[in-house]
C-alpha cells in the first residue's frame, strides 16, 4: 500500500482485520462530485464541471467495485464524453498495472496516479477512479458515488434510464445497505477471513442474502425494484456474474452456486441481455485477476470451467463437444 506517498511492500489482498479477524474494507480517500453546474456535490469540493472529455474513468474488469461504474457509463450514455483505461486483470507486486504506459499520465501503476494527485497520500490504489484531465486531480475512487454522479452529474449531457429514481430511493438505499453488507462485501470477507469464525460468519451472511433475493424475485419482478431496473440491480449483478466463476471455488463460498437458484439465474440472464451490459463483463479477466491473488491460490493456476452459458463457453474453447 501507499505510505506517504511511497509503495510499501509487496500487495496484499487484507490490510486490516477486525477482532474476530474479519476482512475490513478501506474507506474510499477520494469524494469529490461531478455536477452539471460545478458546485461541491453531496461530498468534496466544488469546481468538478460536467463536460464532454474531461473526464476518464480508469477500471479492472475482474473488480466488481470498477465494473458497475462501467456499467453506468454505458447506460447512461456516456461513453463519448468520459474515456476509459482498463488495467492488465493480474495483480502484481504493486498492485494494479498498466500494458503499456499510461497515455494521460505516463504512469506504470494505477498507485502513480493517487501519488500524482496527492504526493503523500496514504492507503490501497483501488478501482475505480474517475480522473480530471484539467486539473490533474482525482475525482473520486468511490465507485457508489461515481455511479450516481453518471447518473444525474452530467445533467443533459447524458442519457438512458434513471438508476436512481427520487420516488424508489428509500427502498434502494435499504437494499443497497443489506446486499453490500452480506453478498457484495460478504463474500471478500469469506474469501479473506483469517478466523474460522469469521469465515462461517461471512459464510452465512451470503447464502442467507441470496436465499432472500431468490425469493424476492421468484415473487415479483422483473428487476429487484419491480418493472424499474435501478443502481441496486447493478450492484447485485456485478457479484452474481462472478460468483460460479471465482467466489464459489476461490473464496469458500461453495454452499450452492447462482446455476443452483432458479430465480436468480433468471435474473442473470435478463441482466446480461440489456443491451450494453454483456460487453462490460470479461470473465477471462475475472478468473486470471482473482486466481493470480497468492494468499488464496499460490500456484497461480487458473480453472478451465465453470461453463457458464453465454459468457465463456468451455465446450467451445477447448473445441469439445
């Protein structure tokens, strides 16, 4: 991680552990706000002003965090207006790195880029960060906050679906809460528990989080909030496309896998099928980035399988039948 502005140490995927030795997410550094007029946004400084090419959003496609601030990008029609620089899905010994220098920053690793904002700051170069080109600054690495700003920040100048509309906010931002908690960062406490107790604790939350979603939508749907696909069907995507591929195996969490939960499996698929959303998913980035992480496969080996249905074809790559 950054200290001081310095890489100190070869990466880690767990910086911090609670007491019973649970995984402890860091806290987003960066909080500033995209807004169509300027102003200071709910969090950070004022002067952030919505325009076209301004803007670049750096990502990884194995991170969940990183790819549902994709997904806003593309359905919010943004994707003339703010650029974009995925990062090779490995993990290496600085953390997260570019092919070839980055063209905006000349930087090699995405912590150059947190370092040429702030040359002392201190904490884990994470994805997403949304990057202003005039001022040379990070925006934000909080990839909720990013994910509003493109959906309202840009005023007129972006399009498509309200994710977060006034009249269902209560009702997402309770939902966000339970399946941040239990599923979307239940399962890196899972897969990065030092505790058995924490592990099995981890454990339980997320099949209990997918067991209430599974009934949730065999009862209504079509989305989470009914006929309005909204910010909180993105985040439950982003960790429902990963599961049988990496969470099941890699993390423990190997109760049942989504193909064993006829609704959400369902759900799944209509997902996939708004259009835009397949082309952000990279499941050949998802199992290189999370298998190249040592403290959980130190070989480096990754899986053939799973098989999943118009996402990676097995059959089809190793030319079986």
């Amino acid at each position: 991680m950054l200290v001081d502005g310095k890489w100190t140490g070869e990466w880690q995927p767990v910086q911090a552990t609670d007491a019973k030795g649970g995984f402890v997410r860091q806290v987003s550094v960066f909080r500033n706000w995209i807004t169509p007029d300027g102003g200071a946004g709910p969090t950070g400084r004022a002067g952030f002003r919505a325009e076209a090419g301004r803007y670049h959003l750096y990502v990884a496609l194995i991170c969940p965090w990183a790819s549902r601030t994709l997904i806003a990008r593309k359905l919010k029609g943004l994707e003339e207006l703010v650029s974009l620089s995925v990062v090779e899905p490995e993990l290496g010994e600085e953390g997260w790195r570019f092919a070839s220098p980055d063209p905006l920053t000349g930087a090699n690793w995405l912590h150059q880029i947190y370092t040429g904002d702030d040359p002392h700051v201190s904490g884990r170069a994470t994805v997403p960060v949304l990057w202003d080109r005039d001022r040379e600054k990070i925006v934000s690495n909080e990839s909720a906050d990013i994910l509003r700003m493109f959906n309202t920040g840009f005023g007129a100048l972006a399009s498509g679906p309200d994710l977060y509309p006034e009249a269902l906010r209560p009702e997402i931002d309770a939902l966000n809460e339970r399946i941040y908690a239990r599923l979307n960062n239940g399962v890196y406490r899972a897969g990065f528990a030092t505790t058995q107790e924490a592990y099995e604790e981890a454990f339980m939350g997320v099949f209990a989080q997918l067991d209430e979603l599974e009934e949730r939508l065999a009862e209504g749907g079509p989305w989470l909030m009914g006929e309005s696909f909204t910010e909180v069907d993105i985040r439950l995507f982003v960790t429902l496309v990963r599961f049988d591929a990496a969470y099941y195996g890699l993390f423990k969490t190997n109760l049942r896998r989504i193909a064993d939960y006829p609704a959400l499996s369902g759900y799944l698929a209509r997902v996939l099928a708004v259009p835009g959303i397949r082309e952000t998913v990279s499941i050949g980035h998802i199992k290189r980035g999370y298998y190249s992480i040592r403290r959980l496969n130190p070989l480096g080996l990754v899986p053939v399988g799973p098989d999943l249905p118009g996402l990676d074809p097995v059959a089809a790559r190793l030319k079986m039948r």
